[in-house]
C-alpha cells in the first residue's frame, strides 16, 4: 500500500525495482518479500538463527554505518 500510495508501484512492480534495509528479526516480513533486494545491517547477523527469511545481503558494518553502505553502493550502481 505504501508505495502503491506514495511512488505509484503496486506489490508485483515494487519487486526488482525496491530494497529494504533492516537491522531486526521484525524485518523479516520484507527480507521475505523483497527476498532478492532486501539488505541487512551487520548486527542482524546475531539474529540469523532466529528469522526463517534472511536478507540477500549483509553489510559488513552495523547500524547507520551498514545503512551508508547499502547507499554508497546503490549511488555506484546507478552511476554505472
């Protein structure tokens, strides 16, 4: 609904073109859904035994440090 609402995507056209970034086990509704873009802060990694769906990629530092990552390689990605 959110981003059918604010960017005019439905459900199936969110997948492939959003990520999600989370840092907890109460994320793992959207690690599920967007299971091939959906990215973890590395303090999540204590968490991994505990989530059945776990993100497609790992940060390699925890919090805003993991978050700047994941934004440092999308604005690389683009450039691309």
């Amino acid at each position: 609904a959110y981003a059918a609402q604010t960017v005019g995507l439905d459900a199936d056209e969110a997948i492939g073109r959003c990520a999600f970034c989370g840092d907890s086990p109460n994320d793992e509704p959207m690690f599920a859904w967007l299971e091939e873009t959906s990215v973890g802060v590395a303090n999540l990694s204590r968490f991994l035994p505990l989530v059945e769906h776990h993100p497609a990629y790992l940060t390699g530092a925890p919090g805003g440090g993991g978050f700047a990552q994941l934004v440092d390689r999308l604005v690389q990605l683009r450039g691309a």
